[in-house]
C-alpha cells in the first residue's frame, strides 16, 4: 500500500529515550510504525504484527501500532530513532535539515522471516552500506 | 537525612519549567513533584543502567576503561590534528559549556553547530530573511485569547505547555479555558487537536501552500481555488477571520513545519502571516523549540560570533553559511575529519547518509548515558547531568533565561562538560604551538 | 601590579580644570597617584594627548535584544570580521558586533566604560551572560521599568514607599544600575498593539498617564538615592512634532530635582526632536530644546547622533520599531516581555540623500552645539541606532570642525540643508569640552566617582591619543581629529595597557557595577509578601528564579546607596 | 591551450578555500607567484602547488584557467571574477562564482549550490546539474543575482534566482521548488518540469516554464493566454498561461506555464473568462 511517512516525537519515545537509548523500553516504543485503523484493516494486520515499510531511501521492519491519533488515512508514522532513520530522505534542499516528514513509502505485511533488527544490527547494517 | 528542594528547573523541553519540588532523601532523589511524564523518567532513570561512569577507549575494535586524564588526552590529539574537525550537540548542556565549546572550536579550526541544524534551523534562516514577530510566555498566559499550534503536538512534545503557559494558564487578563481559542492544525488529529476548539488536517508537504491561502484571505484577496492543501477555502476563510478578529492572537509552529517540503520557507510564509496580521491585530509567533537549552546555544553561539549555529571557525573567525556549513551537509559530503559530539545521539536521529560518515571517522562523546553514539565512538567521556548534578544557564523557548540547581551530588570522580571541554581546550591549545 | 609613568601628555581632565598642560600621569595597582617609582614603565607621551578612559552613557551593546539584531542579520556581520590573534578571540561587528569585538573595539577607541541602557529584569540574565563576554571595559546595565506592571499598579494606588522598596528589590535581584524608562505606558499599550501619544493619556486597564509614570519614578530615584538620574526615552520617539512631547517630557520633572542636580537625562534626543506635523515637513526641534535645556538647570541629554551608515534599530519601544518597519517594509523583530516591557529591532540604512535622514543628521548636532554647557551633553549614537560606536570619530570632527560639518553638508539632502539652523551655526567645540561630554560629565552623570578625571584615587583607565595639541588646528585639521580617536596610541585599563595604536595587546575581565540599594527591612518584607502572589500570576517564572546571583559578575562592583525610606 | 592548466593532485577530503583560483587574480602573475598562492584546506593553509600541478603560460590579458580534476569539495572557484575564462573539467562546488562580474567560467561536470551567488555580469555554463539557490545571495542579505546569465544543461536545485534582482537563469533540465521565490527582477526560463512553488513571494520578474507544473499556488491570478514569450532575444511559442502575483507581496511578477504540459491546470481558464 502507497502510503506517506511522517517521523517525529511521541510521548512513549520521550519518557524512555530518557530511561536509556540502549534500553529494552526504548526499542519497544521507537521500533513501531503507528498506522490508521483502516489502513490497517485494507492491509489485514492487526496490532503487533510486523511490517516492512519500504522508501527510495531504504527499508525497514516495524511492529505495527494502531494509531491513537487516527483518521489520518494513507498516512504512517514512525517515532524519531534509528529505525527510522534507515528510511527517512536525507535531502535538505540547502537547508541543514533532512525530510523527515511527508516521504513517499509503501507498507507491506512482513513476512515470517523478516524480523525487526536491533540497534546493533541496524548499526552493522549501515556500516556494512546496504 | 531529607530535604525538599522547590523551585527546581526542569531540563527536559523547551518549556523549562520551573516549579519542581523535588525531594532529596541520602543524597538520592525520592520524589518529584508537579513534574511531566518525561521529566518524572528523566528524573526516575538519570542514574539508572545506561549511566556511564568510566570513561572509555576504542583500542581495535573494543572499549577498555582509562582514566579521564587519558581520554581528554587522546580526544584533544584527536581533534588537533584534524584538518576540518565538528563539535556537534550542544542542547542537553548549560550555556557556560556551550561558551567553552565555541571557544574549543575556534582553537581547534573546526566548525560548531547544535542542533538547532535538525530542529529550527529551517526557521532561525527564515527569521534571517523576514524578522519575527515574538514575545515571552508570560505574554500568551496574560493576553492571548487565540492560540494555534501548527505542526507541533505539546500533549507530547511539551506536555505542560498548555497548562503553564496557554490554554489552560490562568494570567492577569484571560482567567480560564472559555476566555481562549484553541486552533490546531496538523497532518494527523493529534492529542493536541482532540482539545481543539478548530482542528484544521492539512495534506502533508503542503502546509506551504495552506499558509500562502491564508494570506490571501488576512488581505482580503480573493481565493479561486475550493480546497487548499486538502482544506476547504471556506474554513481557511473562516480561520483568516479568526486571526483578525482576535485580540491578541499567538502562533507556536513546530517540527511539522520546518521539516516537511519548503523547509525555511515554510517557515518564511508563516513570519510573514503574523507579521502582516499586525496591520489588524495583535499577533505574535514562536518556534516551539525541543531540547531544554537549544535556545540558549543559540543565543551563546550568537553573542560569541554573531551567528545562531553552523559556524566555521576554519580561517580564524566566525563564518556561516546553512547548506554548506551545517552538520548534515558536511556529513553527507563526507567533509570532516573528527568529530566531537556533546550530549547528543547523532547516530540514531540522522539519516543513513550521514551516519556513514560519522561511523567512518574518528568521532569523541562526551555523554552520561550509553546512546547509539557512544557505540561507535573511539572516546567517550562521561560527564554529569546538568540540572541535577551541576547548576548551569538554561534559556527557555521564549528566551527566558533561568539558573538551575544542582540537586545531588554525581557519581564519584565526574567532571562538567564545561570542565571536561575546558580540559580539552588546554590541552589543545598546547598541541597546536 | 606595574607601575606606569605617562610623560609629558597634554592633558585634558575637566573635572580636575586640567584643560590640555603638559603634565605626567603616575599609574601603580591600578590607580591614579601622586608618584611611582624608578622602576615604573615610561610612556612617552609628548606630542601626544592624554584624557581619562572614555565613559559611554547608552550604548545597546549587551542582552536580548542586541542578541536578536545578531540572528537577524548575517549579512550584517559578513563584511566586516575579526580574526582571532594570540591575545584576542575572533568574531564579527558590524553594526551589532559580536561580544569580543564589542570589547576591543571599545577599548582601541579609547573607551574604558560602557553601560547597557536597556535591559528588561527578566531576562537580564542573559545581559549579564553577555557583557561577561565583553572584554577589558567596564560596565553596567539599566533596568527598563516604565511599563512595569507592579509599578503601574502602586503608582494607582499611590503606594510611594511601597514602590519604592519594590524598584530596589529589583534592582538588587537583576544587579542593575539605574532607572530606564522607554516610552512609558505606551509599549504596555503596544502589548495590545495600541499606542500612547500624548503625556495625559491612560495606559489601557492601568489607568495611569506617561507623565504620572515618569514623575512617579523620578520621585522614586529621589528617594533611593540612586547615582544616575531616571534615563527616559520619551513618548513619540520617531515621530513628526515630537519635540514638544520632550520638553513636556523634562518640564514634568522640574520641580523634583534635588539640590541643583539633573533630575532627568533625556536619552538620544534627536529622536525625539523632530518639529514639523509630517515627514514631508519634518524639520528640526533642536532650538526649542537647546533654549529649554540653557533655562533650566534639571535636564541632561545624550544626542543620539545619526551618521549616515547601515544599521540595525534597536529599542524596547515596540510601537516605534513597528512604525519603522512600515517605512522600511525591510525584516521586523519584535519580543514583548511579560508584566515589564517589549522590544523591536528593524535594519535601516541612513542616507545623507534621503530629507529626513539628513534632518536627523542636523538636529543631533544642533543639540550638542546650541546647549550652552557641554555638562549637560553627552555624545553618543544610541548605539546602533543612530550608527555604530564606531564612528564616534566622525561626530567629534564635526563637533569640532565646522569644516568638517560644512563637507556633509554640501553632500545632504539640499531642501534639508536648506531647513537646518546647523550651517548659521559657527561654535567648534574644544579638546577640552569633547573631555566633558564623551567622560568627565557621563561619569558624572553616572555617579562614578573614580571614572572620568585622573586625579589621585582614580581608576588608572586612560586613554593617550596620537594628536599635537599645540601645533593643531581642529578647526582646519579634523581629518586628523578622526583618525586620532579612531585608535589610541594607548589605551589603559586598571593600569595595564591593553590597546597600543590599534592593536589589543592584552585582554581583561572589566567590571560590573551595579546598585546595592537599602530600604528598611519592614517596608520590604510588607512588600515583598504583597508582592509573592501577584508576582506568581503575572509572571511565568517562580519569584527565586528571577533573583540573579552575583556570581554571574565575574568581577562585581557593588555600590551601596542608602534610601530614604 | 593557451593559458593555465591546474590540475588536482590528489582527491579532496576537506572543504577547499579556491576563492582566489580566477583568472582576474591569477592574470599577471609569474608561474612561480601563481604556484606559491596560498589557499586554506580545511583549517591549514597550503600552497597552490601542494595541490595543483600547474602548467600551461600566463601571458594574455584575457586569462584562460583550466581546472581539472573533481572540485566538489572546493569553495568559490571564480569569485569576484570580472573578465577571462575558467573551465572546469570535472565537478565544481559550493559558490561557483560568487559575485563574479564578468568572464565565462564552464563546468563539463555538475555544481554545487549557490552558483552565481550575488552575480553582477559574465557567464556561467554548467553541462550537468547544479545544486540549490543557483543566482540567490547570501542568507539574509534579501539580494540576489543582480546581472549576469547562469545556463544549466542540467536539472537544478531548489530556489533557483532567490531574491533575483536582474540577469538571467536558463534550466534545460527540471527544476525544484521555489523557482524565482522573493525574485525582484530578471528572468528564469525553465525548459523542463519543474516541483512547484514556481515564483512563490515574488514581486516582480519573469518565470517561464515549458514543462510540467504541479499547481500554481493560490497567491496567484490568472491574467491572459500568450501564444508565445520573449526570452532574451529568444521567441518561445507557447501557449502559455499568464499568471501574475505574488499577491501576498503585492507582487506583480509574471509567470508563464506551458498550457500543453499542464492540462491539470485547465481549471483556471474559467476564472480568466471572469478576469476579462
């Protein structure tokens, strides 16, 4: 499904960058993808489920999160952090800032197989230049 | 032994709060007052697993403890010989370490910036172009009896902000919620717009075009268009209405501006909205800024070399130029040669591009807690935390600058990253004759 | 500490009657004395001129606002830098210099003491955090309280001494110096995006006039005892007819002087001596002033001299710099401060072609020369509003050249040429009377008794200019005037030479004064417990966090004035 | 050729200062003066010959400097130049003649942002893309190009001929957002599609755009339909929609959009029938 990527912060992502960016908590609330209930329900996922989201810029799974600040049809958002930043569009049109918001993407359910990468495997992953 | 502390400054957002009573019970803190979901976190985990408390070297490929003196050694040998070195952070600190960090940078020939260059640095270029139109936090509590937020959503980002300070504050001429408009537009119905008296959805990317509408209607010009940025030109009509027909009306725009499609100009639109609506009205702007000192580095950054960020010290005095000097841009280059970071997560707030870069040179951390950074660092320096175990400079969103308090004591053996970066800069300015 | 002989100068030291002798200058520990030792460090000084360390009396050099023109505009600062050197930091001017180059510049002119005219309490914090970047000179700050609310409220409930003890609680809490007051009751009224134009006019919800505002205040510094007279930025700055406002304005408080002295000093006033009803016919207002000032004895002004250049306004009058704006329709700041005052900051550029620009130029001067006693002058260019401190300079040549005055003129706007008294206008000022209003009558002014004259005791802040006094013509020579006070040949401060013929060669921590005002402790307390709840609504701050510990005064001179309350 | 070859000895790492590489300041010097220049790499200061092998002769008046090698990493090649040639073989950086007032300098590769900033005169040619803000000036300053023509081969950036005040921007490729925003003066000819935005806050000059154009913003009013428009001497036939605005800065700056590439905006003929 074509959706639009907004990234930014959440409450969740504030209170537990602060308990540790290395932290259990962290991840739990940062490596997710909010999504509009009817989205949702077009792509058959339900809450917990995993899911690829795919932009010209990279791709990445997610646990999929039914958004409490729905209706916002076609539009996903993903907590400020380093999943997704593996996605987001580095360009700043001159500006010092990257386009963190309004990224063309496409979600998919993901597959058994694809499994949400931890810290150090999205650090090895970046390093490694994929 | 037990004692309260009142009036505690709060060093998480931009809100800088400044009524915490914190209880401090054995040199631990045990209670917190009148304190947010984040701050109450902050509060509960500073010291918590992630805490670093030795400092840590890189030696092939893994960490192994040293002691302070050699680590600000090898990070001052580090920077020194580099050819076009970063200082990068700088908003999770005091105003007297940031002026210890421009005068590093100077020595060393490198460029400094915070992170104003991921957050309002869009707006602080747009304010270079149009002015802004601002006052202080006071002014909205007493006077204002219309308030949007734009692209920002407080209930999470500045979870007191309506309390102390807009909606729901209680100042000399507005007393309660009835007497105040709240206007929120945003691309989702956020936790802010579901305390909206208006909720305006805006497509996403198009914020620029819903603001340009909206000046046309303030001048009364007519707009052919039905629908704006998804919004029909009926209600734009009706917000432009709105605005002039306030009293003093205030207009806080966050992140949902300066980081979608326009970027500072956006930003521009939106000065030049407010500015215009002053030939009807009172009306006033304000970035809603993150981090509980971003603004005051600027402000530092700015008296020491007249520019707010993104400063080259490469040729001996201060240059700037966004786009060419700010972090991002230098990093997706590939321009730098060391970097030094100061309480801050690069690596897990930048895009790929970027963070190649950075994992490619050698990059020194000076930072309380563990972070993404610190994982790739080739020194990392622990420091203590500003707020709650060392006083320092805060300026507030609006400018307000406040002193806050050091509360306990840090774990054995910490030094300030004012000291930590003086000790740095002594031992640079020796390397470099 | 050193020892520093000064050899045969000319000097000029008016407060002493030292009016250019050929006399030695004995320095040790930082202080004027009668002798030094053999060991002292001579300085040859003969040819040369010798005058005390120059004392600005309003100059926007430090604090928000100042940082606020900073952001604004880059493409100020890009054309003019400073590259770091051993001694000194690197940094940017032009017309908002950054606050290393504000230091240096300073002191390579010959200015040893510079005070802030404009800074809102609550955020003078951030004041403070800049002028301890300020290098070598000394300084201090004025507290901006013509719109503030608590004063408003007692000055409606006449609560003299109420208010009193307020305003020095504040002063102590801020380390503030003197008493500003800009525009009163109208940048309250700006709050609403009102105005105020004329002295009898209530402030909106206060009900109290402008004029109540200023003779409340000038009461008030009567009673602390406080060393600087009320510094008073009038109503209708910038507008056509204002003139009468100001002489109003000075007359309101003509009955409050104490003992002789000046009860009011009238900031920049060639802003505020505009005649005429537009700007088409605007003309200049000096005259009417100047004869006020030579009939009465409890007004001193500083001119606020405009001198051609691009610059960068900056005033807490909110509603002026607003209709600056609608002039310009360049770039606007405005920053309105919560319960205290605003402020706004627009870029203009002052063309000697443009009428009212040259207008401007002609009152400022009209001033300075139509005032018969230079101690109730002093020189300024409201810094940056008039032009940057930098071009002191210019304005002391055409002080003290008519010459020199007459090159501007033939270059002016010819209609405003044609309107100003300036070229019927033959007085020259003297070395001796430039000593007085650029040091001997702004120290004065201030209260500083160890600033402005080299007797013995006084700070050893002296400034030696490049200039033969004797074989000198200013009248025909002004272009060595200029380049003279451009740069000292050396600059002293607290005995050290920092500045020798243009380069900063040594950089100190200058001081910051500040009153320590006393009122009897039960006043106070009854204050400050009325004071607590209020306090609270009005702000958004707690009562402790607006209190500024002294140690942001890295070197704090405290002076302690006795109230009469 | 005649003239200077510079040639880059090694690949750049850090920002290099070439400000001083034009042919108005190398005219005139010795082989050995020009070899012994000193430009900052990074924070150190490095001969011209550290760099560059620099070959070739320095005799006529009418200098032609050839560079090659991959500049990208090199800062306002050209700067303030006022007459002679710069060619490029390779890419060129950031501020590719800034404030140049006359001479042509040609670039075989892309440039970097803000080529021609604060331009007064003279010609820049760029065979491939150039970067953001190409004919802008500096932040702040509110003055752009102010003479000059700037022609890319390629695509550009974003805010092409920011607060343009005259000259000329010729785009054979797309452009990004922000074509002519706070533009004053002057042309800007787009031969491809451009993002949109086009003349946003513009109060005067000329935008033509022959390609596609997402939406024209609604600060705009339609004014006429052009059979074709005048660039420099160049007729370019249309037809053309001409709007006119930005009227949010009372502005009367005049937009042309290619009528044939943008059916979606058919819409607002209606609105010119009202106009007429």
């Amino acid at each position: 499904m074509k959706v639009k990527l907004i990234t930014g912060r959440s409450l969740q992502q504030g209170a537990s960058k602060e308990v540790g960016k290395l932290s259990e908590e962290y991840f739990n609330n940062v490596a997710i993808c909010e999504l509009d209930p009817s989205d949702m329900e077009a792509l058959n996922i339900s809450p917990g489920q995993n899911i690829v989201l795919k932009t010209k810029f990279g791709e990445v799974v997610l646990k999929a999160v039914k958004s409490a600040q729905a209706p916002h049809k076609g539009i996903v958002f993903i907590p400020y952090g380093p999943w997704a930043n593996l996605v987001v569009d580095p360009e700043t049109h001159g500006s010092g800032m990257p386009s963190f918001k309004g990224i063309e993407a496409e979600v998919f359910p993901a597959k058994k197989e694809d499994k949400i990468l931890t810290l150090k495997e999205v650090l090895e992953k970046i390093s490694g230049g994929k | 032994m037990e004692k309260i502390i009142n009036n505690v400054v709060c060093t998480v957002c931009g809100c800088c709060c400044d009524d915490l009573e914190v209880k401090v019970k054995d040199g631990k803190i045990v209670e917190v007052k009148n304190a947010c979901a984040v701050s109450l976190s902050k509060f509960q985990n500073y010291n918590g697993k992630e805490r670093i408390v030795k400092p840590l070297i890189k030696e092939n490929g893994e960490f192994k403890e040293c002691d302070l003196k050699e680590a600000i050694e090898k990070a001052s040998k580090i920077l020194a010989e580099a050819k076009y070195p970063l200082i990068y952070g700088l908003s999770l600190t005091s105003t007297e370490a940031i002026g210890k960090a421009v005068e590093l940078a100077e020595a060393l020939g490198g460029v400094i910036d915070n992170t104003t260059s991921v957050c309002h640095g869009p707006s602080l270029i747009g304010v270079h172009d149009v002015g802004l139109v601002t006052c202080t936090l006071g002014e909205v509590k007493n006077r204002a009896d219309l308030i949007i937020y734009w692209g920002s959503n407080p209930i999470f980002s500045h979870p007191r902000h309506l309390t102390r300070y807009t909606v729901f504050s209680r100042g000399k001429f507005r007393r309660e919620r009835g007497e105040r408009k709240l206007v929120v537009v945003d691309v989702r119905k956020t936790a802010t717009a579901k305390l909206a008296d208006i909720f305006i959805q805006v497509t996403p990317n198009q914020d620029y075009e819903l603001i340009s509408a909206l000046r046309m209607a303030v001048k009364g010009e007519e707009i052919y268009l039905n629908e704006v940025a998804g919004v029909p030109t009926s209600k734009i009509e009706e917000l432009a209405d709105l605005m002039i027909s306030c009293e003093f009306g205030i207009l806080f725009f966050g992140l949902g501006l300066t980081m979608s499609l326009g970027k500072s100009r956006n930003i521009d639109a939106a000065l030049s909205l407010v500015r215009d609506l002053n030939e009807r009205t009172k009306f006033l702007i304000m970035p809603m800024r993150g981090h509980y000192n971003v603004t005051g580095a600027n402000e530092v950054i700015a008296w020491q070399t007249g520019y707010p960020f993104a400063v080259d010290f490469s040729q001996g005095y201060p240059r700037y130029n966004p786009g060419e000097t700010t972090t991002i841009e230098l990093l997706t280059r590939g321009e730098c040669d060391a970097a030094l970071i100061v309480g801050s997560d690069p690596i897990a707030h930048f895009p790929v591009s970027a963070v190649k870069h950075l994992m490619k040179i050698p990059v020194i951390t000076i930072d309380p807690h563990r972070s993404a950074t610190t994982l790739i660092s080739t020194v990392v320096i622990p420091t203590v935390i500003t707020g709650i175990e060392a006083e320092g400079t805060v300026y507030r969103m609006d400018g307000v600058p406040l002193e806050c308090k050091k509360l306990v004591e840090p774990p054995l053996g910490l030094k300030s990253d004012e000291e930590i970066i003086n000790e740095i800069l002594v031992n640079v300015k020796k390397l470099k004759e | 500490m050193s020892e520093i002989l000064i050899k045969n100068g000319f000097v000029f030291d008016p407060l002493n009657n030292i009016n250019g002798e050929k006399m030695d200058i004995f320095i040790k520990d930082g202080k004027i004395v009668e002798k030094v030792s053999s060991k002292a460090k001579v300085i040859d000084a003969s040819n040369m001129v010798v005058m005390p360390g120059g004392v600005d009396i309003h100059s926007h050099i430090a604090g928000s606002k100042v940082n606020a023109g900073r952001v604004l505009r880059p493409e100020d600062h890009v054309k003019d830098f400073e590259v770091k050197t051993k001694v000194t930091r690197s940094g940017v001017g032009y017309s908002v210099p950054s606050t290393f180059t504000t230091g240096y510049r300073y002191a390579k002119m010959g200015y040893t003491t510079v005070f802030e005219p404009a800074t809102p309490p609550l955020k003078t914090r951030h004041t403070h955090e800049e002028l301890r970047d300020i290098p070598i000179i000394d300084k201090g700050c004025f507290a901006l309280l013509g719109n503030n609310w608590f004063i408003m409220e007692y000055l409606k409930e006449d609560k003299l001494e109420e208010c009193a003890a307020y305003v020095s609680w504040l002063l102590n809490a801020i380390k503030g110096y003197a008493i500003k007051i800009v525009n009163p009751g109208g940048t309250e009224a700006w709050g609403w995006g009102k105005g105020i134009s004329h002295l009898d006019e209530e402030v909106p919800y206060f009900n109290v006039t402008p004029k109540e505002i200023v003779r409340w205040l000038c009461k008030i510094n009567n009673i602390l005892n406080l060393p600087h007279p009320i510094h008073v930025h009038t109503n209708n700055l910038g507008k056509p007819g204002n003139y009468v406002t100001t002489i109003e304005t000075m007359d309101a408080v003509k009955d409050l002087s104490k003992n002789g002295e000046a009860s009011i000093h009238v900031t920049h006033v060639q802003f505020n001596g505009f005649a005429g009803t537009s700007w088409l016919n605007l003309a200049s207002g000096a005259p009417e002033i100047a004869d006020y000032i030579n009939k009465n004895a409890h007004v001193e002004i500083d001119i606020g001299q405009v001198t051609f250049s691009d610059t960068t306004t900056m005033t807490a009058d909110g509603p002026f710099q607003y209709i600056l704006y609608l002039l310009s329709r360049e770039k606007w700041v405005n920053a309105d401060v919560e319960a205290e005052t605003g402020a706004g900051v627009v870029p203009f550029r002052y063309k000697k072609s443009n009428y009212v620009n040259a207008i401007q130029w002609g009152i400022g001067l009209e001033l300075a020369l139509l005032v018969k006693d230079p101690w109730k002058i002093h020189m300024t260019t409201d810094h940056p509003n008039g032009g940057p401190f930098t071009h002191y300079p210019k304005v002391i040549a055409w002080l003290m050249s008519k010459k020199a005055r007459e090159k501007t003129l033939n270059k002016i706007n010819k209609n405003a040429k044609r309107r100003l008294d300036l070229p019927g206008i033959d007085r020259e000022y003297t070395l001796y009377e430039i000593a007085i209003i650029t040091r001997a009558a702004t120290a004065k002014s201030l209260g500083l008794k160890n600033k402005g004259h080299l007797g013995v005791g006084a700070d050893a802040d002296v400034a030696i200019y490049n200039l033969n006094y004797k074989s000198l013509d200013p009248s025909k020579d002004y272009k060595l005037i200029k380049k003279a006070f451009k740069q000292t040949a050396y600059t002293i401060k607290d005995g050290e030479i920092v500045a020798k013929n243009g380069e900063i060669i040594a950089s100190s921590k200058g001081k910051i004064y500040w009153v320590n005002s006393k009122v009897a402790e039960d006043i106070q307390e009854s204050m400050l417990n009325n004071l607590k709840m209020k306090f609270e609504e009005y702000y958004t701050v707690k009562m402790e966090n607006y209190i500024i510990n002294e140690s942001y005064l890295h070197k704090s001179f405290m002076l302690n004035v006795q109230s009469e309350v | 050729m005649s003239g200077l070859i510079l040639t880059l000895k090694k690949e750049l790492k850090v920002p290099l200062d070439a400000s001083i590489i034009s042919p108005t300041n190398l005219a005139g010097k010795t082989m050995d003066e020009v070899k012994n220049l000193e430009l900052w790499e990074g924070n150190k200061k490095v001969k011209i010959n550290e760099i560059f092998h620099v070959e070739g002769e320095n005799k006529e008046e009418d200098l032609t400097i050839k560079l090659v090698g991959d500049f990208s990493k090199a800062r306002g090649l050209g700067f303030k130049m006022s007459g002679g040639k710069l060619v490029i073989e390779g890419n060129a950086g950031l501020r590719l003649g800034e404030k140049m007032k006359g001479g042509l300098i040609k670039v075989s590769g892309n440039a970097g942002s803000w080529v021609g900033s604060e331009m007064t005169g003279g010609i820049i040619e760029i065979e491939g893309d150039a970067g953001d803000f190409i004919g802008a000036g500096y932040r702040g300053g509110r003055r752009g190009m102010r003479g000059g023509k700037i022609i890319v081969k390629g695509d550009c950036g974003v805010e092409a001929g920011a607060w343009m005040i005259n000259g000329i921007i010729k785009v054979y490729g797309n452009a990004g957002i922000f074509p002519g925003i706070h533009m004053k003066g002057g042309t800007i000819f787009i031969k491809g599609n451009c993002e949109g935005r086009a003349g946003a806050e513009m109060k005067d000059g000329k935008i033509v755009i022959l390609g596609f154009l997402p939406s024209v913003l609604p600060s705009f009013d339609i004014d006429d339909i052009k059979d074709s428009v005048k660039v420099e001497e160049e007729k370019i036939s249309g037809p053309f929609y001409l709007f006119t605005g930005d009227l949010n800065e009372d502005g009367i700056g005049k937009l042309y959009v290619s009528i044939n590439s943008n059916p979606q905006l058919k819409f607002w003929e209606e609105f010119l029938e009202r106009v007429i």
